[in-house]
C-alpha cells in the first residue's frame, strides 16, 4: 500500500505593514512623539509610563493639506521599551474619533 504524503501548513500571523512617520500624540497631559503607525498598531515615545495590558488613551494632532485634525484613539499597551531616558510604546489602536 503506498501511502500519502502528509501536508502540514504553518499559518503566518500577518501584521499590518508599519508607516514610519513623526508626528505630535498626547497621552493625558504628557506630549511625545509617533515614531511608527499602522492600521491596528502604534509607537511612539514620550515620557510618561504606561503598564503592558492597560488600556490608553491618546490624541494624535495631525496637519493635513485641510487643516488641523485630531485623532482621539483608545488602546491596549502591548510593548514598553526603555530609550535614553524616553519610554517607547507599542499599543494597539482599537477606536478612533476624528475631530476637527
């Protein structure tokens, strides 16, 4: 009897793809900089701490050929690294709000 071939397949997690950009955000009171921004996920560096897993709160200030817009967003702190002195955060970007 011969037999098949057995077939496995490894299934990829697949992360959207990352923008490096430098822009203003706002986590309460505390002002920083976004380094890279995706569709489901940013990160930025600012100087105030955050704990891995809290939710966070954070407005993005952009220029637009339009005008000025924020971005109120809601997240989960995924990544916290120290820099220099600065704190790097990854968070996901789970709700967005645009405001004029």
């Amino acid at each position: 009897m011969k037999s098949k071939p057995i077939r496995t397949s490894v299934r990829k997690k697949t992360r959207a793809v990352r923008h490096p950009v430098s822009f203003p955000i706002s986590v309460g009171f505390s002002k920083g900089i976004v380094k890279d921004i995706s569709t489901t996920g940013i990160y930025f560096e600012i100087d105030q701490s955050q704990s891995v897993g809290s939710d966070i709160d954070f407005v993005l200030d952009l220029d637009t050929p339009g005008g000025p817009i924020q971005i109120q967003c809601h997240g989960t702190v995924i990544r916290i690294e120290e820099i220099s002195g600065r704190i790097g955060i990854g968070a996901t970007i789970n709700e967005t709000i645009f405001k004029n």
